[in-house]
C-alpha cells in the first residue's frame, strides 16, 4: 500500500465517486461534512484520483465511528481497504476512544478476527411511497414540525437515549433537510422524541429517529415520510416489530442489513430500546 494520506473537506467532490462507485446513497454534501467534522485518510493514485477513502467521526470524547472505507474496483485485494481500516482503528485507540461500526454480511467476519463484537442486527428498508394512512401518536403526545427554538433540546434529549454525543450531526441534518424534521412533545411540552434526515444521491435518508416509544417513534416516521416524496432509506433496528409491520404494509422491502459492532465497551450503546431509526452507518 502506498502512503496515506489526509481527506479534507476541500476533497469532497474528488473523493465522492468512490461511494457512487459502490452504490451508496451519499452526496458530496454528506462528504463535505463527514471530513468537516471527522479525519478522512485515503490513497491517491498516480493519476491524481483517490483510490481509497476511510472516515473517523467522533462522537464524544469515548467513542468514535469508522465509516467510508472504500476502494476503487481495480485497486481491490491489495490490502487498501484494510491498511485504512488500521488506521482508523489506530486513530480511535490513540485517543482512548471506543471504535464503533456497521459491518454488512461480508465485512463482520473482518471486524470480528480485528476484535469487533455484535451489539444488534438493523435492517436497511427501502420505500418507495406512503399511502394515505395516518399514523396518530399515543394520547397526550403530539408532533409538529421542528423549529429553531428545538435546536438546543435535540442533544439533551439525544444523549442518554442514543448513547451518544452528536450535536453538530443532529445540528446539521436539522439545518440542511428541515421538511424531514419533526418532533415529539406531551401536552406539558416536553420532548418525547424526534426525527431528521437527509436528502441523497438517489433517495431521502431518514434518521436518526430517537424517540420515548415505539409508537411515538411510528407517528414521527409516518409524518416525516407523508411530508417530503420520496423514495426513502431507513435504517431500523431489527428489535422494533410495529415499525417494521408498517414498513411492509407500505410496501417497503429490505434488501440488506448491518450489525452494529464496537471494539470495546461502549455505555448505552447496545440497547436500541429507544433509537428507532439510524443516522446511518457513515454517522453512527
């Protein structure tokens, strides 16, 4: 492998069709604002185009997430993929940090020989269109359009329920995509939950959707769905059968999935109880 090197934000546009190559649904925003606020390190070819790309995003001072490590077809089986994946790991570690991933099916065997263990299963839905039906939220419970004024309640609220410390990723989807953005509320105005997404290359990600219950979590993916056309992409944690029942009454269907791994032990991390709906694997 030849000398790593740094992926900046001024680097978005020439590293981006790496994960059009792959098939993914990021967008050079996604890629602007990943190296913005994490560490990318990738390979240049000897043609001046990246070959490779990895990501650290941190995520508070004890847990950091590596995503994007991606190399171009012809430069595959030369041990890019995992000399970056080393490097992000060595990044984490240096910072005392736990290392957290979402593995597909053909990467798990990888993270579990580099000391990667299982916390739980997601699956990637992909739906196209939602019908008319309304999904009401519980009694007591209403939910609206977010507005600026949530903005310093979304990192509180999120903090403890999710496991982690995200407030310019929570700041940020709110800001770029805010006809995706809904919260929760009881009667006495408290939050109950929230849900942000994203506009991408092909369809909308929606996520995360951090929310007090499963059903408050349903009315907010029904709201935010009915709101924007789609098609959309969420990521939902396999423990959560009212909202999957609802996804294939919509007619969504679930080609993939991840499992949510960490190398180490990282607090609240392991129980979606109360995250329902992914930021994504490149946001954690």
């Amino acid at each position: 492998m030849g000398p790593i090197d740094p992926i900046e934000a001024a680097h978005a546009e020439a590293v981006w069709p790496l994960s059009v190559e792959a098939g993914w649904n990021q967008n050079v925003a996604d890629w602007r604002f990943m190296l913005a606020a994490g560490r990318g390190f990738g390979c240049v070819g000897a043609d001046g185009k990246w070959q490779a790309s990895s990501l650290v995003l941190p995520l508070g001072q004890k847990l950091a997430w590596i995503s994007m490590v991606l190399v171009t077809k012809d430069r595959r089986r030369f041990g890019l993929g995992s000399g970056l994946l080393k490097r992000c790991i060595a990044e984490v570690r240096d910072a005392d940090a736990v290392a957290g991933l979402d593995a597909t099916e053909a990467g798990r065997p990888i993270y579990l020989k580099l000391g990667f263990h299982d916390l739980y299963a997601i699956s990637r839905w992909h739906l196209d269109r939602v019908n008319d039906d309304v999904v009401a939220p519980p009694s007591g419970i209403v939910v609206r359009p977010f507005v600026l004024a949530d903005l310093p309640r979304l990192a509180t609220y999120d903090r403890p329920l999710s496991g982690m410390e995200r407030p310019t990723i929570l700041a940020h989807l709110a800001m770029r995509q805010p006809g995706l953005a809904f919260v929760a509320e009881t009667v006495s105005d408290r939050l109950a939950g929230f849900a942000l997404g994203r506009e991408g290359r092909f369809a909308n990600s929606l996520g995360p959707v951090v929310a007090d219950s499963e059903a408050i979590a349903l009315a907010l993916i029904a709201r935010a769905t009915a709101a924007t056309p789609g098609p959309f992409i969420l990521d939902v944690p396999e423990a959560h059968r009212e909202i999957r029942a609802w996804l294939e009454a919509q007619g969504a269907v679930s080609p993939r999935g991840y499992m949510r791994m960490t190398l180490g032990e990282a607090k609240r991390l392991d129980d979606p109880s109360h995250v329902f709906a992914l930021a994504g694997p490149e946001l954690g």
